[in-house]
C-alpha cells in the first residue's frame, strides 16, 4: 500500500490554517503537523519528515523564507508552497530563489488550495494568477512593480477595515460577522475597493493594496 504523502503547514493565522488543514484532508493526505511560529517550525521540522510543505511568509516570529531554506537543506526531495498576503516582488521573488516550487496568495477557497497541492505533488508549480501574470512581465522587462506611480487613491475606512479582513484570507461571511455589517453592505464595499485599485478580485485588491502602500502588512 502506497504511504500517504505527508503535509506540514506553518500558519499563524487560524482561519487559513483551518482551511489548509481542510483541503489536506480533501486530498487524502497526511496532516504532519501545524506550527503557528517559526520556532515551533524549526524545532518541529526533523520530526515531522514531511513530503510537502505549506508555508506563511509572515510569522510572528520570523519570515517563512528562513524555514524555506532550511527545509530545503533537510529534505532534498521536499515540496514547498508559499501561501501568502505579499504579492510584492521582495517577497515572490525571495521566496522562488529560496526554494518555493508554488506561490497562492490567501483568497483561494478550499477547492483551489487542493488542487495547486495536488499539482505541486504531481511535480508543477502553482502560482496565483495574478503573481505569474506580474513575474512574467517583469523577466519580459515590460513592467516593474517598482516602477508604478503612488497613487492618491482615498479609501474609507471602513474599507479599509474590510480591505484588512481580506488580507487575512475571511470570506465575506467571516467579514461581516467581524465587523456587524450584512453581507450585501461588504459586497457593496468591496465593489467600491475594486473599482478604487482597478483590479477584478481580491488578491489583486490585496496585491495593490500592499504595493501603493494603502494596506501595510
């Protein structure tokens, strides 16, 4: 009988862990643990002996890209997936020179985050759309991230409230319950978020947010 492929995530933030946690099982695969801080990781990492590892960039004690590199010397044959706020081009490209074999950002519902493992285990290397999109262009040498005007953009700040919840991966549901709005009042605030920072969906949102400065991670 063929041994179940075992997943190790590092998140500290509940829900995302949650869902990670949920879409392993949908795989069928083996949870070898769940660390909420970078030293828990690096004391957890031998024992766990995972095959696959999913991984948060911002730990409240550390950056992910440190347990990258070193999971990468301990385990030749790992697979590492970064699943992150940070759309910037530090962190992608840090993360990728690091090891990282596949880059999501946190939006992604269970659904999706199962199918970019399974295609990380079969060998591929998932990324957002939105962050292949934006690293294409820039080793085209058609745009740097860098390179985009600030903008003057004025949000609310209940938008910016509901641009934070966002960020940290919460549906519209969990959003609403958090701040005490309706459902349809966070979809109307994200209407307007979309049309302010000219994206079609949230991890654009998120990604342009961090990168004019609107949103600090």
């Amino acid at each position: 009988m063929t041994q179940r492929k075992r997943v190790l995530i590092v998140e500290d933030d509940e829900l995302t862990g949650a869902r990670l946690s949920d879409a392993i099982i949908e795989c069928n695969y083996s949870l070898a643990g769940l660390f909420t801080t970078l030293k828990q990781a690096k004391a957890g990492l031998q024992k766990a002996k995972p095959d696959v590892l999913l991984i948060d960039l911002g730990l409240p004690d550390g950056s992910g890209i440190e347990l990258i590199r070193v999971a990468n010397n301990l385990f030749a044959e790992l697979r590492i997936m970064v699943i992150s706020v940070f759309a910037d081009e530090r962190h992608v490209i840090d993360a990728i020179e690091a090891g990282a074999n596949g880059y999501l950002l946190k939006d992604g519902d269970v659904s999706q985050i199962k199918d970019s493992i399974e295609q990380l285990i079969n060998g591929g290397s998932p990324i957002t759309p939105s962050v292949a999109i934006y690293l294409l262009k820039r080793f085209q040498g058609t745009e740097s991230i860098n390179d985009k005007k600030t903008s003057s953009l004025s949000l609310t700040n209940r938008e910016q409230d509901v641009l934070k919840l966002i960020a940290r991966g919460l549906t519209y549901a969990e959003i609403s319950i958090n701040l005490q709005l309706s459902v349809n009042t966070i979809r109307v605030h994200m209407k307007n978020l979309f049309r302010k920072l000219a994206v079609t969906s949230r991890s654009e949102a998120v990604f342009e947010a961090v990168e004019k400065g609107i949103l600090r991670m």
